[in-house]
C-alpha cells in the first residue's frame, strides 16, 4: 500500500486549495465487495476505526444519498471528534466502480463535533488484470479538518488513518 502526502512544493502552488491525499494498495477481493464494504451503510461502521456514527439523512436512489458520520479523536486528541455531511455516489465505471462524494452545508450541528468539510473525494476500485479476484483500490481525499489544528499533525492523522483505512478493510473481507 503507498500512501501519498502533500510535499512542501504542492502546499506553496496550492495554498488556496484544499490539501489532497492520495492512498492506493491491492486488496485480496473482489470490486463488488469492496466497495460495499466501503460506501455508506451499516456494514462500514462494522469495520471502520475511525468512524464513531453513520446516518442516512436521505436516500434518493440505489447508490445515491446524504449521510453524517462522526469520527473518533485522533493523536491523542490532539484532533478534536469531527462530523462530517456529505453527499454519496457509487457507479460503475469501465470494468470497476466509483464511489464519490462531497460535503454538503447542513444546517444541524452537533455541539460536540467540530464540523469538518470533504472537497471532492472519491474511491477508485479495479479488478488486477491478472486475477480478478484481487483489486486495486485508489483514494483521492481532499479533507478539511478545520479548527486551529498544524499542517504536520493533520498530515500525521491521516497517513495513519488511511494505513488502518486499508488494514481494517482487508480484515473485514477476510471475515465476511
């Protein structure tokens, strides 16, 4: 599994900009199953670390919904619980599936959640070409903790928040 952070010279030409993360690593099952696994539902808080809740707030077809998820404290709190809304979309593409989202302004607040925002984001899965029943799942996360939270621990947060993203998901399918 790689995973990318941004360098000092992406963070100078792209100060305006949400800072972006990139992941990528071969999970041992099929697309289908991954990205069930992964898109918004019960089966993600089963497995899921990170995520402490998940609700739909609206459903407007198969795979298209509103969800809120809240996400446990990390680095020793350093960074405070966040909650997040976010617009879901799962499709297929070409011999693989897409799942995609964005956050979306939502009137109610949790008072104890600070209210993080996701840019453009999304979950790439693909069959290997020389075993289909291995694939490679990529993830482009745009994330904006907000708050008054270092560059460097936000940075930190996430390298491991995606290595544990990737553990934990290969364990669940290895259970189910």
């Amino acid at each position: 599994m790689d995973i990318y952070l941004p360098t000092e010279k992406c963070l100078d030409c792209c100060q305006f900009f949400p800072i972006s993360f990139k992941a990528q690593g071969v999970i041992d099952d099929g697309v289908n199953n991954i990205i069930d696994h992964i898109r918004p539902g019960p089966c993600r808080l089963d497995w899921d670390s990170l995520m402490t809740s998940l609700d739909i707030l609206e459903h407007f077809e198969e795979n298209c919904c509103v969800m809120r998820y809240t996400t446990a404290g990390q680095l020793w709190n350093i960074i405070s619980p966040r909650e997040f809304v976010d617009f879901s979309y799962t499709v297929g593409y070409k011999e693989g599936l897409l799942s995609c989202g964005i956050s979306l302004d939502w009137n109610e607040k949790r008072p104890e959640f600070v209210r993080g925002y996701n840019h453009p984001c999304g979950w790439f899965c693909v069959p290997l070409r020389d075993n289909p029943n291995r694939s490679l799942l990529t993830g482009y996360i745009q994330t904006d903790l907000r708050g008054m939270i270092p560059q460097s621990a936000v940075d930190t947060a996430m390298a491991s928040t995606l290595i544990n993203f990737y553990g934990d998901l290969q364990k669940a399918l290895q259970k189910a």
